[in-house]
C-alpha cells in the first residue's frame, strides 16, 4: 500500500492539498437499453418462428414416419 498516494495525480500536479473527487455525470444508458430490448424483441420473435417452422415440418415427417412403416407391415403380410 505504500506505492499507492493518498491524492490523486491530478490534484498533485495541480497543487491542491485535498484530493476532491470530481463531479462525473453517470453515463446515459438509454439509447443503448433500448436499442438492446428492440435486439431481444427481433430474437424473440425469431425463435418464435424457428419454432413455428419445426412444428410445421415437424408434423409431415411424422406422417411419411407413419407411413413409411405401413407401407414395411404391408410388404411384409404379402410375403
């Protein structure tokens, strides 16, 4: 702890004997917070729709499953 100083660099170089903290305006964080909800809105409604497109296909290869196999149990009862 002794390489650390007690004030800041600034207030050394400027001769000031108390180390004052500046006034920093927190940053604006909205332009980015919206912009991000807009983003997760768009994946949200992507997914949605990867899901919607699986069900759809989904459904017919589980129909030619069905089939596929009816056509096998008819094959094999004309043997």
């Amino acid at each position: 702890m002794s390489s650390l100083a007690d004030v800041c660099r600034n207030c050394y170089c400027e001769g000031i004997t108390e180390c004052l903290l500046a006034d920093i305006p927190m940053p604006n964080f909205s332009k980015i917070d919206c912009e991000l909800a807009k983003l997760e809105e768009q994946e949200d409604a992507v997914e949605a729709q990867q899901d919607a497109d699986k069900k759809l296909i989904k459904a017919p290869q589980e129909r030619l499953q069905v089939l596929r196999a009816k056509s096998r149990r008819l094959r094999k009862q004309k043997k």
